[in-house]
C-alpha cells in the first residue's frame, strides 16, 4: 500500500491574518455596529472588539473542536 498524505488542517476554518472567519465575523460586526451606534465613541469600539475576540478565543481553546459551532446549531442560530 502507499502512503497517502493527508492534510494536516483539513478541517480548519479559513484564515484572515490570523483571525479565523468565525472570529473576524465577531469583529465585523461589533466594528459595524459601534459605527452605526455612535461613531465618535470608536476608541470603546476597539475595546470591546479586544475583548470579545480573547473571550471568544478562551472559549474556543478550552473546549471540544466544533464547539461554538455546535453550541450556535443548539440555540437554533445556525440552519
């Protein structure tokens, strides 16, 4: 038999930088948000996109692969 190489991040989620897309979705969307909100106010918009991209971070490397995916599917968010 040969030996077939498999890809070693063939399941991964696409990469921008080094955010991964459900990641840079988070940051889109609070980055829009906080201009359509108050756009003077853009300092506390990168505040909180900080701090939602490290908790979504944590999130995802303490738990299960999939499982923001799985836990988004749960809540009826995700077809």
């Amino acid at each position: 038999m040969e030996e077939v190489d498999i890809p070693r991040y063939q399941d991964a989620l696409p990469q921008l930088f080094w955010w991964e897309l459900d990641v840079l979705v988070v940051v889109i969307g609070i980055f829009i948000a906080g201009i359509w909100v108050d756009p003077t106010h853009l300092l506390a918009t990168f505040v909180v996109i900080v701090f939602a991209t490290r908790s979504m971070n944590r999130l995802k490397g303490d738990t299960l692969d999939g499982a923001l995916h799985h836990i988004v599917y749960r809540t009826g968010l995700l077809p």
